[in-house]
C-alpha cells in the first residue's frame, strides 16, 4: 500500500507569514499521522524554512513509496535529526 494511503500530513504554521518572509523565530509543526487509529507516527517542530524544504521531501516520498518503507526510511531520519 502506498504510503499517501496509510499516513496524513499535517503542516501547523507557525503565524500567517510566508516562510520566505518569516524569521528563524517561527517554527512550524509537521506531523505524520496514520489514518487508520490517528496516531502520530512522526512528528517535527523546525524553523519555517526548514520546514518547508521537509515538507516537499515528505509529499514525494508518501507518493513514490509503500507504507513500510516510508516509515523506516523518516524514522531513521529523524532519530538523527
């Protein structure tokens, strides 16, 4: 099953501003839940800017990728983050 069908990406900013325009001051939330019981799998909290770039590899890996490896392939990462 691909991963975009087992996990939700939720992206929480931190105020209204562009992430191009906002200061290292805001950070944003970036959550990966799973659809099935709701529960958070993955969960970051960075300035916008990195959250962004974050953002753009997590909406192409849950397209490309099944479930299983999605998951240990971010685990990974953010256990070195």
């Amino acid at each position: 099953m691909r991963a975009n069908r087992a996990y939700e990406l939720i992206h929480t900013r931190g105020n209204l501003r562009p992430a191009l325009l906002a200061g290292d001051e805001r950070l944003d939330l970036i959550e990966v839940v799973s659809i099935d019981d709701g529960e958070v799998a993955l969960f970051w909290e960075l300035p916008a800017r990195q959250a962004v770039r974050l953002l753009r590899s997590l909406r192409t890996d849950l397209a490309t990728l099944d479930a299983e490896v999605f998951l240990a392939r971010w685990e990974q990462a953010e256990g070195q983050g």
